[in-house]
C-alpha cells in the first residue's frame, strides 16, 4: 500500500476522478526527527491506510498543500484528532468546518524544518500551492503545479487532458494557467524554486519523476517570460 521513495519517505497513489478526468491522487508520507509521520495531500482515510501508516508511526501532521486539495480531509480530522493539519492560505476560510491549526507559509514548522525547505508559490491566489523540498533525497514535492499523466488513461480522460494541454506529458494545464494572476511573481518563484537542490520530483497527480526533475520543471514553466 505505501511505496518507498527513499529513506523515511514513501508514497500511495490511489484512484481519483474530477469533472470526468482519471486524475489519480498521490499522498507522501515523512517520518520527521521526532517519529512522527508527515502526511501530504491525503487520499481517502481507511482504516486499512490508516494501520499501514501506524506501522511507519504515530500520525503528527497533515498538510493540505494549496486551497483546492481538501477533498479527503473529514476522514483525517475525525481520525487523528490530535494531529496538527496545515492549510494553505484561503483554506481555512473555504472550509469552515474544518478546524486547521497552522497556516502554510514560506517558513517551514518547527518539527520538519530540518527536514524540508517550503515555499508558497506566488502570483496564483486562487491555488496558494505550498511546495516543499525533501532535502536529504533531493526531491521536490508539488501537488497541482503540473500534471504527468499518459495514454494509459481512459478516453474521456485522454480526450480531457489533450484539450488541457497536458496529455501523455509532464506539462502545466490550461486550467491551472487560468488562476495565474501575476506572472512576474509566479516567475519569481519558480526561480527560486529552481535554485534548490534536487533531482527527483514527486507530484499529486501522474508519474513521478525519478530523475533530471529541475530541467523538466523549468522548461515546463517556459511560458512565463
């Protein structure tokens, strides 16, 4: 059920559909200094995840990465009550009936700023995405920013994707273009971004990629001038 990237980072990637397309939805999971698991972009709660999980160790913190990835988010609160669970900007405000406890930012939490690097991508408000880099392997973790899926899709979804722009490739969709409302600050980000350390990039939606992660992510971004 939970696939290692590396060491104390796995990952699962479960199915997943919005307005018809086979999205698929990767969850990642840390284990932090202090043994407590770090769960990003969570997929569906079940108890069976949940005890695979518990294997690993205690559940400590669950990060909703931008202001659209909420949809499985009841099953985590109701099962971890003592957890903390992060936001992204705006989320708290959409969600009202779901008590966040932390605000995602640039500035990492306490319990993983030795692990992770985290920035909140600008120029986008309606998103807010909050990418973090996985420092000791070198991976950089996004959830909508860009999309990997290929031609083993459905057709509709096929069909979908080729009119997102971002069929059968690593790309950035048309519908994630239309929440950019400044480009210069989005630009700005990437550029910072581009400055980290890594190799590999694991995304919510399509295949990771495993290696040469910071020339794809920068060309897929070349539409920002």
């Amino acid at each position: 059920m939970l696939t290692p990237l590396a060491d104390h980072l796995w990952e699962i990637d479960a199915p997943m559909s919005v307005i018809g397309m086979a999205l698929g939805h990767r969850m990642t999971v840390a284990r932090l200094p202090d043994k407590s698991l770090w769960l990003h972009s969570p997929v569906a709660y079940s108890s069976e995840l949940a005890a695979a999980l518990a294997q690993l160790g205690p559940v400590g913190h669950v990060v909703a990465p931008n202001a659209m990835h909420d949809t499985y988010l009841e099953g985590w609160f109701a099962a971890y009550p003592n957890a903390r669970f992060h936001g992204a900007r705006g989320l708290a405000r959409a969600r009202p009936d779901l008590k966040f406890t932390d605000t995602l930012a640039d500035s990492a939490a306490p319990a993983w700023a030795s692990v992770f690097d985290q920035h909140l991508v600008r120029g986008m408000p309606r998103l807010n995405e909050v990418v973090f880099l996985h420092r000791s392997s070198r991976t950089l973790i996004i959830t909508d920013l860009a999309f990997n899926l290929g031609a083993t899709m459905p057709l509709l979804s096929r069909m979908l994707l080729k009119i997102n722009g971002c069929y059968n490739c690593f790309a950035v969709s048309r519908l994630l273009r239309t929440t950019i409302k400044d480009p210069i600050a989005v630009r700005a980000s990437l550029d910072l971004i581009l400055k980290w350390d890594f190799d590999r990039l694991v995304l919510s939606h399509g295949r990771n990629l495993d290696t040469a992660a910071k020339d794809t992510l920068r060309l897929a971004f070349s539409f920002l001038k």
